[in-house]
C-alpha cells in the first residue's frame, strides 16, 4: 500500500466539497442515514480502493472494502460500501468515484499491456516514466503497480539517466566512455542508464559498457538490430525500448526481443466506468 498524506487527501476532498452539498442541504435530508455503493461496471483490473477507503473514512463514514487493489474482477462487483449520514455520503460520491474511475483505467490499460507482451516473453517488464499528469503522482504510481507494471523512474534523484541534454554540456559531449566511467564512479550503488537517439549513439553507449541503453522511439525493427549488435559486446548492456509504446505496438516490440519497456501510455487510459448508487437504511 502507498501513502498519501491528510494534506492531498485533503486536497483531493476540498476540490469538490469545501463548502458542503448545496442540494442536499437544501433538501434539509443530510442527517438521514444511508448506504452508498460502488460498482465496476466492467470486468477488469481495480484500483484506488485503499485511497477511495481513506477519503470517506475521513468524511466519518464507516466503509467496507470487498475487493483489494491488484485483484481482477468480474462486471458488476461491488468495490466497497459506506455507511453514514447522507450530506457526508454525497461529499464523498464524486471525489471517490473519479479516483476509482480514473485509477481503474490506468492499472487496467496496464494490466493489457503487461498480459500481452509476457505472452511473447514471460521475462519482459513494463515501466511507466515519471510523465504522469500534473497532480496525479502518487495516484499514477500506486495504479500502475496495481497494473503489474513497475516505474521507471519516481524522480530524478533516484537513478543515473544520461540524456542528450546532460551531454550538451559536458566537455567532451560524444564522450561516451568518458561519461559512464563519470557516472559510475560517482554514484557507485546506481546503475548507469543512458539514451539513445539513433542508431550511432546506441552503439557508442554499447561500447562505453552502460548498464542499460534506452533506445528512444526506435522501430521494432531498429531495436532487434541493435539486439544483434550487442552481442558483440562484452558485459552485454540491457537494452530497453522507449518512447511511443502502447497497447497496439507492445507486442512488436516484445516480439523484437525487448525485455523492458518504458512507457507513459496508461496515464492517459481512458477511466473505467464505476457506478454509484445511493438508498437509505
């Protein structure tokens, strides 16, 4: 489970209700009790559940979780249950449902992506970049997770990833060597990841012996000839597949010999469809 903190708990509850529900109070019916209910409208992956859990708790409302994130589910299941008084319910029916919805739609997609490119390789592993939309990280990352998809990178302080735009700066910019004996030696516990452009760059980053090559938005077929190549080089880096991968080339690129592939094509699935529903006790 991940941690988010009361404050963007908080942030999510007050984008919605800081000023309560206007037609419930105008129906003077808040102090009723009542039961609401979130279904998942589809078959698929869920996620947000933890997260959907913590903020109508935080609404006092006595919640009941059926499923777990991670788990797959049939059409119709009910994800949780909450029970409290109505005004409080309907706080908590928009902002939960879009987490759910919105959370749901990324652990699905990547679920699909994961599923399709193990049934070419068993061994390959998909990773979602730091590229989520602006507000959503600790929600993108728990849902990718939830997908069966691991994270690239979560920022720019836990791993080496030599860009060209490091290298424009450095003395010796078509220094390859140079750069990852550099980034070795001062980071000694990290791997040294570093990108590659074009078929030129990947070569020279085989040859500097970097742990890992990104190949940036290389064919499939590009990316099985650099395959090739690297078996001529001794260590073998790990080369991965990057940029533009999605659900309708994912398994060109597993079939092209990929074993990682970096993405940032679930955070932009489409929600999945959970209903709502509110009745009286």
């Amino acid at each position: 489970m991940f941690y988010l903190s009361d404050a963007e708990l908080d942030r999510l509850l007050l984008d919605d209700i800081a000023y309560g529900d206007l037609t419930t109070r105008a129906l003077g019916i808040g102090q009723q009790d009542g039961q609401m209910s979130f279904y998942r409208r589809q078959a698929g992956r869920v996620s947000g559940v933890s997260v959907a859990m913590k903020l109508l708790r935080k609404l006092a409302l006595k919640v009941v979780a059926h499923v777990r994130d991670g788990e797959d589910v049939a059409a119709g299941t009910v994800l949780l249950t909450a029970i409290g008084h109505v005004e409080n319910l309907h706080q908590g029916w928009k902002v939960v449902q879009n987490v759910l919805e919105w959370c749901g739609g990324v652990a699905q997609y990547m679920a699909q992506m994961v599923a399709i490119a193990q049934a070419i390789n068993p061994q390959v592993q998909i990773a979602c970049t730091r590229k989520c939309i602006p507000g959503t990280k600790s929600l993108a990352i728990a849902a990718v997770v939830d997908g069966g998809g691991i994270l690239h990178r979560a920022g720019t302080a836990e791993s080496l990833l030599l860009f060209a735009n490091h290298r424009h700066f450095c003395a010796e910019p078509d220094n390859w060597v140079a750069m990852v004996a550099r980034l070795r030696q001062a980071a000694p516990e990290k791997k040294v990841i570093v990108e590659a452009n074009n078929v030129e760059e990947a070569l020279a980053a085989l040859k500097a012996q970097a742990d890992i090559v990104q190949l940036d938005k290389f064919t499939p077929e590009e990316f099985a000839w650099v395959l090739a190549q690297r078996q001529m080089a001794e260590p073998k880096s790990l080369l991965s597949a990057a940029g533009g991968i999605t659900l309708l080339n994912v398994a060109d690129y597993a079939r092209a010999g990929a074993e990682l592939l970096v993405t940032s094509a679930p955070y932009y699935a489409p929600p999945t469809d959970i209903k709502v529903w509110l009745e009286p006790i």
